[in-house]
C-alpha cells in the first residue's frame, strides 16, 4: 500500500476546489500527511476593474508590482483556508505556496519541489467542442505530473425524468408473442 506524506492541493479558490480541499484534508488526517496548497496568482485577477486608468489592456504599460500581486493571492488563500481552521490545526504540517506563471507548469515544479506523492485537483466540465480545443489544467497536469493526480469531481445530478416520455409513449417492455 502506498504511504502518503506530502500531498499538493492546487486551487484557483473557487467552490469546486473546496471539494478537493475537503478530500485532501480528510486523506492528509487519516495518513498524517503534510499538505501543501498551491495558489497560482493572475495578475488580471488583481486589478481593480472601476479604476480611473485601463493601462493593465496595454502590454508593457504600467502593471502592478509582483509583490502586491503576491501579497493579494496570500490574503485571498488565507481566506479561502479560514473555513477550515479548524481540520487544518489538526494536521502534521500545511504550508502554502503562491506561484506566478503558466499555471500547469507552476503545480508541476511545486510537485517536483516538495516531492508530493499525490496531487488532489478539482477540475472543470467542460462539454462539447470546448474540451477538445482547450484542454484543462488538469489534463495538462496529468500529463506531466511527476506524481499521482487525484481527480475530485461533484456528482452529476440525477435525472428523474430520463426514460418517462419514451415509456408513456410506449410501454415498456413491449411484449414479444402476440396472444392468440
């Protein structure tokens, strides 16, 4: 069986990634595993969208320091974790991270770094056309991670309603032998 201690949890801070921290949390209680989480800061997320200047449009015009975008990705992580204070004080060890770059291949050096021994990622459906020109990030982790990716996805919902036209227009099972 293979032994877990340190496990990567990179989010985008959005509700989907709070399912893959609650997995990542209870595997990281139950194998008293270290977990680090793995922001990787946008700087067009930073921006404040109602300022008198639109200069971020323009590349090369004045953008906002490193360190305040970092400084802002921190604070958001640190929010996204309070929540989970709880859990999270009963763990080995947690640490985070906040990366600026291309973002599969930031998680990929974080996993390389800390030599992770599973990554718990929450993707994105995508449907249709879409998947197939852009892939997601998880996809473009998984096939590059030097490690295990865990796939944590919400179930599809139910359709209760799947089957009941066709049947009412047909019954169902029609039957095979015709009486005499």
């Amino acid at each position: 069986m293979m032994r877990l201690k340190n496990i990567l949890l990179p989010t985008d801070l959005s509700q989907r990634s709070k399912r893959s921290l609650r997995y990542a949390l209870s595997l990281a209680t139950e194998y008293s595993a270290t977990v680090t989480v793995v922001h990787v800061a946008n700087e067009l997320n930073s921006w404040e969208l109602y300022c008198d200047e639109f200069s971020f449009m323009i590349p090369g015009e004045r953008a906002w320091p490193v360190d305040r975008v970092v400084a802002e990705a921190r604070l958001e992580l640190s929010n996204f974790l309070e929540p989970y204070s709880d859990t999270i004080k009963r763990l080995p060890g947690i640490s985070k991270r906040i990366g600026l770059g291309p973002i599969a291949d930031e998680i990929v050096s974080a996993a390389e770094d800390l030599q992770a021994d599973l990554i718990v990622m929450s993707p994105r459906r995508l449907r249709g056309l879409k998947r197939i020109i852009t892939p997601s990030i998880t996809d473009q982790v998984m096939r590059i991670s030097p490690c295990p990716v865990l796939s944590v996805i919400d179930p599809l919902p139910s359709h209760p309603w799947r089957g009941k036209l066709i049947t009412r227009l047909r019954p169902w099972p029609r039957p095979r032998f015709a009486s005499v």
